[in-house]
C-alpha cells in the first residue's frame, strides 16, 4: 500500500521493522502529520500544508525540519508518480519512558500512498457518527497524532455506500467529518464550523473559504448544530485529497442544490 | 534506557528499526498500554493490569492477546530482575492509510525498563497544570495511547523538585495528576475525582479503594474541584509504579498529615 517512503531521509529495508521501539509517535501519539494530494508531480497547496504542520509542531514544541529538507524528500518519494497521496509525518522522536519530552531528535516520514480510487464530486451519502469529539482548545486545529476519536467513529459503519459520518462534540456542536471538513449554505452564505474547540483546521476548508470570498459569497466561522445542518439548502465536505464533494442524502435529508459548491469546484479545480 | 523487550514475541535485533512503518499505534495512537512494577520476579496486581488491559482493547475493539501469551513474555523479560518497570502495549496493528480499522493483527511489546530512582513516600512537591484535559466519556478510564495532554502537562515545568502536576478538565473539575491519581481526605472521609469525563482509572487507585474499605475508612468517587484540594486535610498521589504519595504542598498550600496514606502503604505495601 506504500508507494515509497524514507524515515529520516533513509529507505526502509523492511518495512515492518522500520521505527523506533520507543518513539514517542508510537506510545503517546506525541507528534503531527499531513495528507496532500499529489497531481502530476507537485503538491497541491504545499505551501499551507507545510504552514500547519510547522504551527503543529510549535505548539506540541517539536522541533521541525527544515523546509528544503522537507521538500527535497518529497520530491524523492514522488519520483514518476502522477496521482497519489503525500503523508508526512512528525514525531518527537525516541524517548525515556514517561511522559516528559527529552531532547530527542524527532522521527520524520515521508511517504506515498495510492489515491483514492473512486471519488465522486456529488452525491455523497453521509451519517451521524455515535463516537463524539471531546474539547480541548490547545489542541484544536492542528493535525496531531491523537486520533483515537476519528478511528472509533468510522469503525462505527461497514456500509461501503457511506463515504463519510458527521461529528458533533461532546456538547452537541457540529465540529466536522471524521476526515473532512464541512460546510453549509443558509440564505446563500456559506458556513462552516469555527473549531474553537476541536477539530482539524484542513487544508482545504483554508482554501474554500479563501476562494468563497474572491467569488463574494459571504461565509462565516461559527458555532453549528445539527439544527443548523437540517435547515441548510447546501452541504459538501471538504479534504485536501478528495476535494469538495457535495453532501446527497443524510440520514433522512436529502439535498440537490450543489450550486456553490460547483462555483468553489471550478475556482479551485478541486 | 530499555532493559528487555519482545515485540511480538521476538526480541528486536535494532531497537531504533523494530516497529512497522505504518503501524496505527504510531499513525493515531491506536492502542492501549500499562506499566507496572515488577518486584522480586512478580508483577505487583498483575490481575488488576490484565483486566485493565482487556478492557481498553475491548473499548477499541482490538484483538487483545491471550493472558498465557502475555505471562510467558512478561516471565522472559523479567528474568533475573530484582525491581524494574513493566510495560506492555497493544496497538492495533499495521492498517492501511486511514482511520478506519481494518482487519491486520495487533502489535505487541512486553518491555522492562529501570525502576525509578527517587522515590518517597513523603513530602512530595505538586503544581497546578495549565493544560487541561479535554472530557469525552467514550474514552474515560482507559489507558490509550492518546496522551498529548499529559506530555504537554509534564512539558509546564523543569524544576526537579516539583514531582507531580494535578490537572483539571476543561470545565475545571479536577482529574488526577498527570501519570498519577488523586487523593484527599475530608472529615476524614476519603475522596477521589469519579472519572466520568476523563483519566485513567489506576491499578493503584482501585486498591487503595478497596483496602480503605477493608480498614472501614469512608470513601467516595465524587466530582471534586480546586477547592476540595484547597480545604483537604491531606492529600496523596497513587501510581502502580511509585506507590501512594503524599502530597507536602503545592503553590502556597501546605500539608503536614500522612495519617490515611500511612495506614494505606501498610496495608498494601507500597
């Protein structure tokens, strides 16, 4: 399922022996990663993906790599490939026992993996997932390793025709997909959660809203509720891999406008 | 740092190449772990960590190792040890890119490390913890690999003479410390944080509350808040590692009783 990948600027030998025994990555989730999408050779919207992960890792004060270390890595493990999905991943690296941060190097992957194969820009089916995401300001809007929350909600259906499940937090607010973003339009303004509290800050929702507001669609970050999502005339969720796809059918609701999302789709050509 | 370690029942020929590279544990902290003392050769409520263990794998709804498995590599690694700290992780195993859990076998390490070296029973220094732990009730009592709060709680100071940091939640309810649980006694009256939202339910907590009980010392698991600390007669930390504790200050508070922690050590030895 790797296409390629280094460890510290090193291919593996073997990939099941390949990471540290005490890394920190492994036994406390103690680090940050990105998922971008690889198109002909270059990464789309590299440059805020980069800009998350090294907010990411000032806030979990890891020290970063470079970026033309970064970069440079990249380019070697995307080598011939036209579409496919960069990871990179930043751990604090090895460790004593214990939950202090030493002074450790930390751990650095960067690899490819196959893109998604099917990817339909309309007529998602989507759920409610049961398993909700607890609140924690300091760690909202970066993309940290704890993900134990997103693992438990999409383990919460097998049904292939649901692309995705909606989550609220644990007092009720809308805050995302498990592994999107999403918006709603309500009187013809776009809205999408605020993330005050949890969530990822996506790659993709940055450049939606950017895009939303050259084409004067108004928007607004805020607290949303389900209520909010019923009564909205338009949803769609956002990824930097799988783009802008547009929400059909949730639960009992069903909607056909994708109106701005099409005008986002074709701005952005995602 | 490592004295012995089997990860999956081998000994690793490399420690810093021992883990598969797309290993859920590293990914998104998907697994569960415990740490012990091991004493003379035996572990210390060996029965209570198992149970724990299970339990966590059973809430992640990971394949858990059989218990003979787990004994036969815990009796490999502590072969001809006197004291040392026992730990096992379970994670879920190498998966594909995603959140979705998929069928692959869990990673297993059974692992001794150095038993600390500085140890009272007494007199212990604690801070107030900035960090907050974020509530979510799906994950409550558990021992996950999602601990980027405790790292970046233990991350707030360096000054060595400060042994412990209580935490609150997001609400400002106090949980624990931040590897250990709490303590106070009121009207002589033992209480400790219910755990409802969030921590870890300790191995060393549930004996101290089952052998108050056999002393007939009262005892509740209720809501407690900074205050309850600020008017407690005496307080202490428990960890199945270090024992029970007792707290001599913390900021400009000030304890000088041990009366129920002594009683306690007595009768459980630690």
């Amino acid at each position: 399922m790797t296409i390629a990948m280094l460890i510290n600027g090193e291919v593996p030998a073997d990939l099941t022996r390949a990471l540290p025994a005490n890394d920190r990555g492994f036994h406390y989730g103690d680090g940050v990663f990105e998922t971008a999408l690889l198109q002909e050779g270059a990464v789309r919207h590299l440059d805020a993906h980069l800009e998350r992960l090294y907010r990411g890792c000032e806030t979990l004060r890891i020290q970063a790599p470079p970026r033309q270390v970064l970069v440079d890595e990249i380019a070697r493990v995307s080598a011939n490939l036209r579409s496919s999905v960069l990871k990179i991943v930043i751990s604090r690296g090895v460790g004593e026992r214990g939950y202090r941060p030493g002074a450790g190097a930390p751990t650095r992957i960067v690899a490819t993996y196959p893109a998604p194969e099917h990817n339909p820009p309309r007529g998602l089916r989507v759920r409610w997932c049961r398993t909700r995401l607890g609140r924690n300001a300091s760690l909202a809007g970066i993309k940290h390793l704890n993900r134990l929350e997103q693992v438990l909600a999409q383990a919460e259906w097998s049904d292939g025709a649901i692309a995705e499940g909606l989550m609220l937090d644990t007092e009720g607010e809308l805050v995302s997909a498990t592994a999107s973003n999403v918006f709603i339009v309500r009187d013809g303004v776009l809205l999408t959660p605020d993330l005050r509290f949890c969530g990822v800050r996506g790659v993709m929702r940055e450049q939606v809203l950017r895009a939303a507001s050259e084409l004067g669609i108004a928007t607004s970050e805020e607290p949303l509720w389900p209520s909010d999502v019923e009564a909205a005339e338009e949803v769609f969720l956002t990824n930097a891999v799988r783009g802008i796809r547009s929400v059909a059918s949730l639960a009992t609701l069903e909607w056909e406008h994708t109106r701005i999302a099409d005008r986002l789709r074709a701005a952005l050509g995602a």
